[in-house]
C-alpha cells in the first residue's frame, strides 16, 4: 500500500496545491522558528567581536536589510497583479517571510549598537544594490509579472542564497542561526521564481528575449554585490563561494546563456 | 517518465526505510523523504538525488533510476532523473 505521506507519489496539481499554502508555510517554518526568538535560540552566546569585525557586520546586515526590503516591497506589490490564486497565496507567505527578515535584521543591529538603523543603512547602503532595487520596483509598478518574478524571485534570491549560505558557515554564532533561518526561506522563493518563471516561458517562448535582456543589464549590479558584499565580509576571492554555480546555475537552466 | 505506482521493469528495485535526518523545513509528515547536503564528503545512496535548485538531498523509499519524478518540498521543484554519463543527476522539470 502507498504511503500517503510519501510526497513523490503526489500528482503535479496536488503537489503544487500542498506547496503554495499557507498550511504548508505554517508547518515548514515551524521546524527551524518554533523556540527561536528573532531566529536565535535562546542559548547560542554572543561571540566577542573586534571594532573592525563588528564594524563590518554592520555595513553586510545594513545591506540585507535593503535587500530584504527591496523583496518585502516587491514581494507584497506583485500580489496585486498575480497570474492566479496560488501565486498570490505563495506571494502572502513570501510578503511575511520578506517581513520577519527585516525584522531579525534591525534586531541584530541594535544587538551590534546601532541607535539608528535607517541612518546606518542609507550611510552603508551598496550603490549597486539600491540601483538594483530601484530597476525591480520599476517592473513591479509596472505590473511587469515576467521581469519582476525574474528579478526578484530568480536574481536577488539566488544572490542572497548563496551570499546568506556563505555567511552563515563563517559568522559569529548569534548571527550564523539567523542567517541559516532566512536560508531555509529563501529556497522557497528562489524555486518559486524559477519554477513559476520556467513554466512560462514554455508557454511563451517571445518572453524569453526580453528577458534575456534584462538579466544583461541586471548582472553588473547583481555581480558588484556580490563582490563588495564578499570584501566587506573579508572574505579573500580564493574561498569566495560559488555564485556561479547558484545564480548562474539558475538562469542557464531557465536557458539563458552569458 | 516512470510511473511511481507502477511495478519496476528490469531488477527488482531495492526498498529503503526512511529515518528521520534532522531535516526541519517541510512539514513534519514530509521530513524525512529529505535531509541536508553534508559538503564535497558527502555522498548519495542509492535512493537519494541532490535537487539542483537548492541542493537539498531528496530521499525516496525505493532505489531511483532514471526516468523518475521526484518532488523538492524545500524549494518546490518536480525534478525527473536523467542518466548523465552513467551519473544520475536531477534535472527540473517546469
């Protein structure tokens, strides 16, 4: 007899119900939230920072707090303008996941002694990431369905993937939980992006070229990011992780090539 | 595509019980058809594939082979497994 719990025995449609629920949302953050106040346990000590350590960490969370926010905007406006019911019911959990983030973040950057977050972000903010959050909401107020599930559920999620995986192998202990909290999230966005978005461009195959176009003009910005994120960080290039291998991973299999 | 209710052709497939691997990011029904990806040590058993999107290891209750459909929960992949030079690789399927 089949076992009812077996997920691979689901058929396409009841799979893709399971998974764009708030039901399913509910159970999944369960595992890695429930006991965790602002995504750390209460046990896990603080680490002793240097001056130029902490002053660092301050600068990478000012700027996944713009990011976050940048996706929290983004994420809570496309719902207005989704294909279907199960996009927007998806987007609903992704609009709270985008908000929790934000908030752990400013949490651990008043842990870190910063009065004033929103001066501390505009001062630190990368100028490539703000240029970047500014062409996504573009395609959002533009109800531009195919660029925006692009940039923000396929571009800026694999770069934070990645940069949020990285960082979570190499950073203190209070920071390294949260971090790992917010990768579990972004799995879901990040295959949202590329499963919703792959779909498509079966379907209209015309969509591809201006995509295409668009990934050419975003990637400079995302790859600059990228790159001052990994300094700021300390991280030398030779153990810098692979981009490559998850953003770029994602838009060959999506069929676009550099 | 194979049909996973179906009957396997060719060898018997070996059949695997899943224990729990810690894994936390699907429901508690779910969890233990996935565990973590451990690193370049790590290894997969035969009833087991990495998804490609975000290379959470999928587990299944039978040996896999290509031509399968397995689902990623974490990452809400469909994945079908393709011979990739007598490697089994997971490739999505949109």
């Amino acid at each position: 007899m089949a076992n009812q719990d077996d997920p691979h025995l689901l058929g396409e449609a009841d799979f893709r119900n399971t998974v764009h629920s708030f039901e399913f949302w509910f159970e999944a953050v369960e595992g890695y939230l429930h006991g965790r106040p602002y995504g750390v346990s209460p046990h896990v000590a603080e680490a002793e920072l240097t001056d130029r350590q902490r002053d660092g960490l301050i600068t990478t969370l000012c700027n996944y707090c713009v990011g976050e926010t940048a996706a929290l905007d983004a994420s809570s406006g496309m719902i207005g303008f989704a294909p279907d019911r199960r996009a927007k019911i998806f987007l609903a959990t992704q609009v709270v996941d985008e908000g929790r983030h934000l908030e752990i973040l400013l949490h651990r950057l008043s842990q870190l002694g910063v009065a004033d977050p929103d001066a501390e972000i505009a001062a630190r903010a990368n100028r490539n990431l703000l240029t970047f959050r500014d062409r996504l909401l573009d395609f959002v107020n533009a109800s531009d369905w195919e660029a925006s599930v692009f940039a923000q559920n396929v571009i800026l999620e694999c770069l934070e993937f990645t940069v949020f995986r990285h960082h979570s192998g190499t950073a203190d202990p209070v920071t390294a939980e949260l971090l790992r909290g917010i990768v579990s999230d972004e799995r879901r966005h990040m295959g949202f992006g590329e499963n919703d978005l792959g779909r498509r461009l079966i379907g209209a195959p015309h969509t591809h070229d201006r995509l295409h176009k668009i990934k050419r003009d975003l990637d400079g910005l995302v790859l600059n990011t990228f790159v001052e994120t990994m300094g700021e960080l300390g991280i030398p290039p030779s153990e810098q992780p692979d981009l490559a291998g998850d953003y770029l991973g994602a838009v060959a299999r999506l069929g676009f090539r550099t | 595509m194979n049909d996973p209710l179906q009957a396997p052709r060719g060898q018997p497939r070996q059949r695997f019980d899943l224990e729990e691997t810690g894994f936390n990011e699907v429901p508690i029904r779910f969890r233990r058809f996935y565990r973590r990806w451990r690193g370049p040590g790590d290894a997969l058993a035969p009833n087991e594939a990495l998804c490609p999107v975000c290379k959470v290891v999928i587990r299944s209750t039978r040996e896999l082979r290509a031509g399968d459909r397995v689902y990623c929960m974490p990452c809400m992949s469909r994945l079908e497994l393709i011979d990739d030079n007598g490697m089994l690789v997971a490739k999505v399927l949109y």
